[in-house]
DNA sequence: TTGTAAGCGTTATCAC
DNA sequence: GTGATAACGCTTACAA
C-alpha cells in the first residue's frame, strides 16, 4: 500500500497531474507566473501546497543553465573580518535568492585554487574571490568557465579584473602619517604575513613610505611578519622590543595582532600609550571595547561585502556594474595612541 | 571560426572524443578509476587537462542523485563563536570532496524555515542545523525530503532528532555553582534573548536551578535578556546593577555578553573583581587577553563543527555514527571572578 | 494561455 | 574493460 502525500519527494510531473496541467505549465507558473492564467497558478499553487513539492535543484540547473549560487573563496572564518563580510554577502545574496557555497583556503593559495576549481564544478553562477594576488590557473578557470567574478579587499593594480575593495597602501600611510604628526620618529611594525597576501603587503608598503617621505626609515629588524593570531601579535611586540632602542609607536598589520600586542605590553608592564603607541587596521567593535582603546584606520567590511553581492547580482542580471569600486576607510584615533614619550 | 581548446567550458563528450573512448567510460575513469585500464585511466586524464575540463555538477547530482554539498544553517556569522565553527564544518567537509552551502537566519524562525527549505531545493545531501528549537516546517521539509540532518549546540530532549552539543543548563550550574562555592550569595544574569534559542533559555535555567538548590535566589529584575552585541552587554550591566543592592556576581549569556559587561563596569569605574565578579559562556580566546581576565565555561566549537561534519559524512557512506554526542565544556577561571567583597 | 517535445550533461544498467 | 542507451527532473522553443 502506497503512502499518502508528503511522505515521498514530489517531482514537477506529480503537481501537474494534481493540478490538472501539463508540466510545461506548472515549470511556468512557479518562475514566470506573470505568463501564466492567475486561476491556473492558484490551482497549481494548491497541488505545491498539498505534495510540499519542492523544486529538484540539479535538474533546474542543468535545464536553465543557471543555479541560482554565488560562491566565496575567503582565507578563513576564524577572522572575524572575513566572518563580517561573509555574513554581509549571504544576506544580500539570500535577499535576491541565491544561496552561497563558502570554501575557505587558509592563506594556502594551491588550497585556493582546488577550491575555487570545486565551486566552478558545483556550478556557481558567479565567484567572489577575496585579494587580488591569485594562481593563475585561478583566473584562467574562471574566464574559460566565463563565470563572472569580483575581487574583493584590495584593489587590482593590474586593471584587468573587476574589483571592489580598500586602498590598503593608502591606510597605510594614513596611520604613519597620524604618527608622524604626533612627533612619532622610532616606528616598528608587526605586519601579517606579506607571501600571497597582497593586503598585508600594500599597508606594510604604505607604512614604508609614509615614513620614507619624512626622511625617516623603518629598520628591518623593527619589522616581523605574523599570522594573524593574539599569541602571534604578542610575540611581535616582544620580538620588535628586542634591539637597544625602543620604538615609540607599533603599528600592528590588523586588529588581532594589535589586540595581542597590547595584551603583551600590559603582561610587560609596558604603558600604553604613555610608553609606547600601538595601532592597527581593521577594527573589530571587539577592539574599541577593551582597554586601552585601540587606534586603527576602520574598513567597512559589511558594506564590502553587500557591494560585491550587488555587484555580482547586477551582472548577472545583464546590468552594467563598475569594473573598480574603492571603498573609503576612516582613521580611528582612540587612547592607544599619544605623542611620544618626552625624552625619547 | 571556432575557437582552439580552452576557451569553450569542455564537456564529457568533448574528452571522450578525444580521449577515443566513450562517454560512459570517461565517467568511470574519473568517478571509479580502478574499474578502468590503466592506460585508459591515463589517457582519458590527458584529454581532461588539455581540455581544462570540469565536470558539471548539475548534471552529475541530476544523474547520481548525490549533490556532493552540505548546507549548514546558522543564526549569524557575526558571532564568532559560530564563524568558529563553521569553519571547522567547512574544512572538515572539504576535506571528504564536498561543499558547504550557508545560510544565516539573525535568529528569525522564519527565515530559518524559509533558507532550509531553499538549501534543500539547492539539493544539499544533508543538513546541519543549529541548536534545537525550530519551526514544525523545518523537520517536517528534511523528513519528507529523507535528508540526514543534525542538531548542534544544544541535545535534542525529545531523542528525536539526531544531535551532537554542549549540555548548557549544566554549564549553567558549573559556574553559578563556582561563584557560590566562592560564597557569592548575590547575582544577577545577563541572558540572551531566550525566545527561540534554547542554549540561552537552558544556561539560564541551569544557572536558576544552581541557586536554588542552595536555598537562593535568582531575582527577576536582576535578570535581563539582550541581544548578542556588545553594546548590549554594556545596557544590561546598568539595568542589573539599577536595585538599591548590589550583586556580587553577574553571569552572563555568553562572552560578547560579557565583554560587553566588563567595558562598562570599566566606564562607571566599578573594579572588577574586587567589587563585582563578572563570568561568561563561549570563551573567544580574546576575551582571556584582554583586562581583568574573562572567567567562562568554555565550549570546543571547532571540535563541534568538525564532529558534525564528520557524523553527515558517515552517514551518508552508509556508516553508523552516533545519534546523540555530548561534548565536554570546561570552567575557565580567571582574574575576574573573585569571593564576593569582604562587606556584602 | 497551454501543451508537446527536445534537450541540458551526467550516471548507470545492460550487453558485448 | 568498454560501449550503447535509457534515465535523472526540469526548462524552453515552438505549436496549437
């Protein structure tokens, strides 16, 4: 004896024979009701109601050539920087419906490339992808798949692919500047890790010359790279410490790095800022919150990845979207920065 | 004129007419190897690299009636504790060849029902689903649709649902009873909104029964729920400290929560420990960095992630895999508990 | 406005 | 070991 409705998985065939149509029909009425008689829909809306038919997926996909998926290919989630601005795009991607597939590749950029290649095969309509720097046989995927894709966080030197992002050397600098200005003259800084990361690198780069433009330099033994973590942001404090001379200010590659580096100087009895400045990029809420405050230039990374949702969802729609959008970051000058100490 | 190899998106038939085979053997080759010639085997790969060919997923989940995708659905990725673990669900998945499908519902059980159902019409293989309390149409869609799901955060009271998590009204009563054992005598608890979310309601719970059973009390208006942010955090220390007495102790809903707490006592120059003791949830390892140290029950996400992980995957091999998993949680104990001021 | 029928690119069941 | 061929469930010209 056969189960009654709602036990088994409905398939289109079955609405339509409920509702007494053809399935060509009932395919019409669930994606272009607006062509089909507005009785007929409602009968069919009833027959979907009474089988709780849901729509097989794949075969949407393969008939239509469209998946209705945007994919995201992020270094982590354990950032909370990246977390932000995935949360951001799911949101806006869930509102125009699509849903995301997430991959993330752990600063590995061969882990990146397998990834990015799997939700191409999964049938992505369309792929953000966070940084500019990217194995080429990254973007040779994505042009023969011709899927369209944006980068994200940083902005492309090269102007050949579509980007929406920050100017990180330009942050960079900014920070040095403030710096500069409050009379800082002996800088160090804990920077992420520079290999493949492009982000990480501009800001450093910025910082450099911000600081060469005054005649000043940053000495290389005041400059380590880390991963982005708290234990590695509180050995870089230690590390930059390290030489006779001590920096007056240390600017931190983000804001987990600034969070550890501050946490190391008040482990080390270090005052801040009356001893020492510490700054950083990125500015968690998290970071303002604790004590000190913390100075950083902010990036509004839920709008980022809004805007690279949007941007996606209009070219997929056949409407025009620029190619290079820049999205403006703001120095935040809390209590962790001060002049330098008066006898340095 | 046609273009050469590369520049068109390749298909099964292309590799095997190149390859000189046909095309069901090109899908053996590539799904079941060992069932093919090693020569054969070889040669089809050849013709797949020259080809840049990827297989079309849609097709293949239309014919294999297997999508090689999971989806998770999750309250937000703005909380970290949840980006945590579904980072460790996504790598963990990556790893077994398959791909996470995310959806964030910000604590809405509508649209948690609404972005199930679209991850079930996306044509994942199984679901994870966070915490225990969800709309009837939510079990009732995975059930119709035979998809393996499983709960997470919390266990499932009914046994009816597969599930692997934390037993938050016992961690509750652990640090409620920690703070009694220090002879606190007086709390208050800054909950999470409890309606819908069954990890707040049941730590609050936990947290109640643990005074109770020495004979205390937890006083109404020296409960507040609030939203998971920081500001939050800050409103509900006011509103709890707002009786004539003061309590001694206040717990709260998880360590954004108290973070949130701690800045404010910070502000209204309240010394913590020494005039109140302020504990958590959650544990973010940044909340141990920051002054006075975090006092927590601290919960393994990333083992949570990748346990769930790890349960779909058996499952959908055909293996048996635990229907109910406990995970252990820990009492963390740092400088911002203390016996409660020597003159309650 | 609705129906017919030809795919969409794979996999899977058979034979060979 | 390999090759035909029929599904898989839906969309979309083209007809009616």
């Amino acid at each position: 004896m056969k189960r009654d409705t709602g036990s088994q998985a409905a398939k289109l065939s079955d609405v339509a024979r409920l509702a007494r149509v053809s399935a060509a029909t009932v395919s019409r009425a669930l994606t272009q009701p607006h062509k089909v008689k507005a009785a007929t829909v409602a009968r069919i809306q009833q027959a979907v109601q009474a089988l709780g038919y849901v729509a097989h997926g794949a075969a949407r996909a393969l008939a239509s050539r469209r998946a209705r998926t945007v994919g995201a290919v992020i270094p982590t989630l354990d950032n909370a920087i990246f977390a932000n601005t995935t949360h951001a795009l799911q949101k806006t991607l869930d509102e125009a419906g699509y849903t995301l597939l997430l991959a993330c590749h752990e600063f590995d950029p061969l882990v990146e490339a397998r990834v990015t290649r799997t939700l191409i095969e999964r049938g992505v309509d369309a792929l953000v992808l966070l940084g500019t720097t990217h194995d080429p046989s990254v973007f040779h995927a994505v042009e023969t798949h011709r899927i369209p894709y944006v980068l994200t966080w940083a902005l492309d030197a090269s102007g050949r692919h579509p980007c929406i992002g920050f100017d990180n050397r330009a942050a960079g600098t900014r920070i040095a500047e403030h710096l500069l200005d409050l009379g800082h003259r002996e800088f160090a800084m804990i920077s992420g890790v520079t290999a493949g990361n492009e982000r990480a690198r501009d800001r450093l780069q910025g910082v450099r010359e911000a600081i060469a433009a005054r005649g000043l330099w940053l000495r290389p033994q005041r400059v380590v790279e880390k991963p982005f973590t708290l234990t590695a942001g509180r050995e870089g404090l230690k590390e930059v410490l390290r030489g006779e001379a001590r920096p007056t200010a240390v600017i931190c590659g983000n804001d987990v790095l600034a969070i550890g580096a501050l946490a190391e100087c008040h482990a080390a009895g270090i005052e801040v800022p009356r001893q020492i400045s510490v700054t950083g990029f990125d500015d968690m809420e998290i970071a303002a919150m604790i004590t000190p405050g913390l100075t950083t230039v902010h990036f509004p990374t839920a709008e980022l990845g809004a805007l690279a949702a949007q941007h996606l969802l209009a070219r997929l729609a056949g409407e025009p979207s620029a190619a290079r959008t820049e999205l403006p970051v703001e120095l935040v000058v809390r209590s962790s920065t001060a002049p330098p100490p008066a006898k340095p």
